[in-house]
C-alpha cells in the first residue's frame, strides 16, 4: 500500500491505520534532524541583536551546561526560542508544545513561561516599557508556584545573559547528541513525563 482509499477518517479500514501509523513512527524517528533545522533557521530571525537568535539558543544552552543544569534543561535552554518564527506572540508556548513529550513538566512549564518572566528583566529595574507592551510584574501572579524559582533562575542566569558576541559559545554540533538523545525518547514515557501543570 503506498496510499489510504478513505477521504474520510471514519471510513478508514484497520489495515489502512496500521499502514499510516508504520509511517509516524519512521517520520517521528527523524525529529531529532528536524529540531536541528528549525535551530538553524533561528539564524534568519529578529534582526536588531548584536547575535542571531540560533546563537542565543546555543549561548543560552552553553550557560546551563556551565552552570551545572541537568539535561533536559540544557535542551529547554536550547529550544526556548524555538516559536520565535512561526509564533512571535506566544513563541514560548510553542516551544513548550514542542518539547514537552519529552521532559519532566517541571522543564514544560518553564519553557511555557519564559517569555512572560523575561520581561521582568527588559531594561533597568526602574523602565517599565508599557508603551512597548512591556509588563515587568505579570510573572508576580505566579510567586506561590512550586517551580517559579525555577523558571526565574533559566531567565535570569541563562536567557537574559546570553546576547554576548563574545561569550564562548558552544556549536550546533557540540548539542546534536543531547538533542538525538531527548527527542529520540519514546513520547510521554513516564519514566520522563507527567501530567503537565500549566496554572
């Protein structure tokens, strides 16, 4: 069979689904390359910065490893970004959407939020930027949170530092194991993920 009959999916037959699912599970073993791609791509968007986007992702990546950070936020750092092309109004829960079938929810819910705690760290303490849509406290709503620490120490230590030319960073090359290894896990494998807490 090289394609389905149906043009309807409930009148698919069995021997069709077993067909198309034989075909994701070889497209799904490729997502390592893919999520190579679109680092790449980074480097064609939100001109302005004295670095591209693909070398704040490495840079960012690059932080966390030299601060002791396990692997999947190493990858979290690494993939932040990610939505910035397709989704620059909510590129961090893209981001999220994209690596939460393979890491602890703990690292899901950061990259979830980046993107509104970021904001606490545009400009000095005393700019407020809310001409620009800039709101400095809107992270404030989730102080109680368990892992708001967390998601503050990836924007403050590793995000908001990593726009430095001159900062040694390491290459795409240097994460393709790491990046192979996360997104060549079986999706949703318990032994990595858990129901996801976005509140």
């Amino acid at each position: 069979m090289e394609k389905v009959n149906f043009t309807r999916m409930d009148e698919g037959t069995a021997e069709e689904y077993e067909f198309l699912h034989k075909g994701e599970v070889e497209f799904t073993k490729s997502l390592p390359e893919r999520i190579v791609g679109a680092l790449k791509n980074l480097d064609n968007t939100l001109s302005g910065y004295r670095i591209t986007r693909l070398e704040h992702s490495l840079q960012s990546a690059t932080r966390a490893e030299n601060d002791g950070a396990d692997k999947e936020l190493i990858i979290g750092a690494l993939i932040h970004d990610l939505g910035d092309d397709l989704a620059p109004a909510n590129h961090s829960q893209l981001a999220s959407t994209i690596i939460r079938p393979y890491v602890r929810e703990e690292v899901t819910w950061i990259i979830a939020m980046h993107g509104l705690f970021q904001m606490f760290y545009f400009g000095p303490e005393d700019y407020q930027g809310e001409d620009i849509g800039i709101n400095k406290s809107l992270r404030e709503k989730y102080r109680d949170h368990k892992w708001f620490s967390s998601c503050d120490r990836f924007c403050r230590d590793w995000d908001q530092m990593s726009f430095d030319p001159d900062y040694p960073t390491k290459t795409i090359d240097y994460f393709r194991p790491l990046i192979n290894e996360i997104f060549s896990r079986t999706p949703f494998d318990p032994k990595y993920v858990g129901a996801p807490e976005f509140k």
